[in-house]
C-alpha cells in the first residue's frame, strides 16, 4: 500500500484500540511527536499536463522524503494558461513547498498568499497553482493518518452527493439535436443536465464551443438560444432540472431580455449572466430575472466571494477547488454562503483528481447544492486514475469514497507521457 511506510511508525493502537484504550495510548503517541508519525518534508515534484481529446488537466503529484506522495489538480484545463499554470506550480513547489512538513497545509498556504506578492488580488494562474498544491497536500495528509480528506474537515455529512451532467451538447446545432442529446442524458439517469444556450460548436473533432463575442448576439441566434432551451425542455419533461449556462457574453440589458423569456422553462439557474467581475451587474440580473442566478467559477479566494455575498448579487455560488484556491479555502467560502443564505455547487472541469477533491469538500458542507460533472469525456481521460469517483455514478448520485486521503491515485502509466517537468 502506498501509505504503509508511515502507518507502520505510527503506533496504531490510537487508530485501532476502542475509545478509552486509545486515549490510554496519547501518553505514548506524544513521547513520538503529538501525531505519532515522523515529520516528512516535500522533496520535489512531478508535473504534468495531460492532454487527452482537447482538454489538459495540469496536475501536481508532490514527492515527500518518506515515500509517500499527493496529487492535486490546476484547474484551468481548457481556454489559455496550461503552460502558464504548469510554470506557477513549479515556482510555488520551488519557493513555498520543498522541504516543509506537508502536514503544515494553512502555514504554507498562507505563506505562498502573504509571499508570492501577486496572490493579493491575483487571478486564474495563480490560485490554480496554490489549489494544485494544497489538493496535494490534503492528499498526503490523509494518506498518512490512513483517512479521507473529509474526516480532517469535520467528517462526512453525506453518504454520496447529487450530480449534473455538463458537456453533453457540444456538438449540437439545433433545438433539435439539443433535445436528442438530453434525452439520452436522461436515460442515463441524470436528473439534472446544463448547457450553454447562446454558444455554438466549433467544428473540429475535439467538441469545442465558441462562445459570443464583442457581447452581442443577432436576433436569428437569441431565437434560436430560446427555441433550444424549449426543445430541450420538452424532451426531458419538468421533472428534471434544466441549467442554463451563459458564460458572461452578454450586456446587462440584453440578458435580462433574454433571461425573462427563458423563465417559463422552469430553469435551475442562469450561470455567468454578465461578467463575474461585475457585482453590480449580477445584481441587477438577479433583481430583473426570476432564475436563481449563479457565479464563481472565474472567482477566487473569500476576498473574491466577498461583494458578491454582501450584496446577494448570486444565489447559488460555484467555486472551482482547483482555482479558487483549493480544499480548505473553498470550505472556507461555503462557510461564508451560509451565512448569507446561499448554496454551493462546486464548479468541475478538470480531471478526475480535481472530482475527487471536489467531493471531499462536498461530503462536509451543509449548504451543498450539487456537484457539476462531465460524465461523457472519453475513457482515457478517467484511466488517468485508479479509479474515477466519475466510474461510480448511480441515478445522478456520486458516492463520496472512502479511501484515504483524496481517495484517487494517478497511474503513473498512464500520466508519464505527460511530464512536463520536475522540482
Ligand atoms: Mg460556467
């Protein structure tokens, strides 16, 4: 096993014995440090983008001086910035992470906020680096206390969470093609799905979508964005929740057009009606369109949530674990949602490390919404991993794995062609 190295200092008598006779133990386990184990240090890395039908996942795996070793997901893997993310990440392993204790996840996540100098109001590329980095070290962390993630964040409050289905509709033209594909979603057993109204497909062989540009839209197109999300509609029945992403490509103005005629469709949520940057504008969507409006993807860190909750600009908020600034900060920001009467549903794009980090965090806040998945990548992007989270996916629902740590390890077979470089 790969954590056995270090399960085998550590007296396991505190992880065995019954209650009483582990506290009996605590006086021996502090004669060996207070968490029984020998310190690691972080040795190095591997990095690697891994570029499979289009989309490149930029992943970390942090090497310690005992053996054992952590994954963690850069999440920018479509738009522009891998390469820009990859070099982020060996920076930050250079400067903040070689020869820390990996137990120390606040301590050098804080370090690499206060001492980078561009993570105060930084953007994408850096807090995608921080998260890979932070994922990586949860993962080591669990592995080494023989425990998943979600027990060092208060432990599970759910056996398995509810997903939706994204990326199914890339190559469709039509109102027609879009209600053919949801309908197979549906047999599939997903009782939620999205798509993205206002775009179109590229044409090439990967399934990429252009979005709108220079924020307008001819009236052919806002006829056809409301046809399709009718068609659709109609071939899936009410039951099932429809969303509704539009990516930020309009003005104010002509979303809130849009966005009351498409509220006869029953519609979950309208992700990104404006710019995310643009809290105001939000606001003004949310106070003119009766659809619960959702954003986040494109923020990063509290600091970046922060206006968007004061000013209940968003109802549902969607922060992404691999770019916001990983496990911990994004349990941070649901913490702060709560409080302001919003629900969570962590944005996924990535790979399936990025997934399992993503339920760690789900299985332990109580404002969960739902998880975004895409279920309908091909098979090599979730042979990256042992096992893909995405493999078990029942009726909608993905259960939270009980493996320690994140609960997925990469196949270095499989990733090793994919090396971009090392620390
Ligand atoms: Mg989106």
């Amino acid at each position: 096993m790969f954590h056995r190295s270090i399960i085998d200092r550590v007296d396991r008598r505190s992880f065995l014995l019954a209650p009483a006779a582990a506290a009996a133990a605590l006086p021996a386990l502090a004669q060996t440090g207070t968490r029984g184990i020998k310190p690691l240090k972080v040795t190095g890395c591997r990095i690697y983008i891994v570029t499979i039908d289009g989309r490149y996942p930029i992943l970390v795996q942090l090497l310690t001086d005992q053996g054992v070793t952590g994954a963690g997901d850069a999440a920018v893997a479509y738009g522009t910035g891998a390469a820009s993310a990859a070099a982020m990440i060996k920076e930050l392993v250079e400067q903040f992470v070689v020869g820390k204790d990996p137990f120390g996840i606040e301590a050098i996540w804080s370090d690499m906020y206060d001492h980078t100098f561009w993570a105060k109001g930084g953007g994408t590329i850096i807090f995608a680096g921080i998260s890979a980095i932070e994922q990586a070290l949860w993962d080591i962390k669990g592995k080494c206390l023989g425990v998943p993630v979600y027990e060092m964040l208060g432990g599970k409050m759910r056996d398995k969470v509810r997903v939706y289905a994204n990326g199914w509709s890339f190559r469709c033209v039509k109102p027609a093609d879009y209600a053919r594909e949801a309908e197979r979603v549906v047999k599939d057993g997903y009782t939620a799905l999205k798509l993205y109204p206002l775009a179109v497909p590229q044409g090439d062989t990967e399934g990429h979508i252009e979005h709108v540009a220079l924020r307008s839209i001819d009236g052919d197109r806002e006829q056809r964005a409301i046809a399709t999300v009718k068609a659709v509609r109609d071939s899936i029945g009410p039951k099932v929740d429809l969303m509704l992403d539009m990516s930020a490509e309009l003005t104010t103005d002509a979303i809130i057009r849009i966005g009351r005629k498409l509220e006869e469709w029953n519609i979950a949520f309208l992700e990104e009606p404006v710019d995310p940057s643009d809290v105001e504008a939000l606001k003004k969507v949310s106070e003119h369109v009766n659809i619960p409006i959702a954003t986040g993807e494109r923020l990063y860190t509290r600091y970046g949530f922060r206006r968007v909750m004061e000013m209940h600009a968003a109802d549902i908020l969607q922060p992404d674990i691999g770019n916001t600034g990983g496990i911990m900060e994004a349990k941070k920001i649901a913490a702060m949602a709560e409080t302001y009467s919003m629900r969570i549903q962590p944005h996924n794009c990535s790979s399936p490390v990025c997934t399992a980090a993503s339920l760690q965090l789900d299985a332990t806040i109580a404002n969960f919404y739902i998880q975004e998945l895409y279920p309908y990548r091909v098979p090599e992007h979730f042979a990256i991993v042992d096992h893909a989270p995405e493999l078990d996916i029942k009726s909608s629902y993905m259960p939270i794995p009980s493996r320690p740590g994140l609960g997925v390890e990469l196949v270095e077979g499989r990733v090793r062609r994919f090396l971009w470089g090392t620390v």
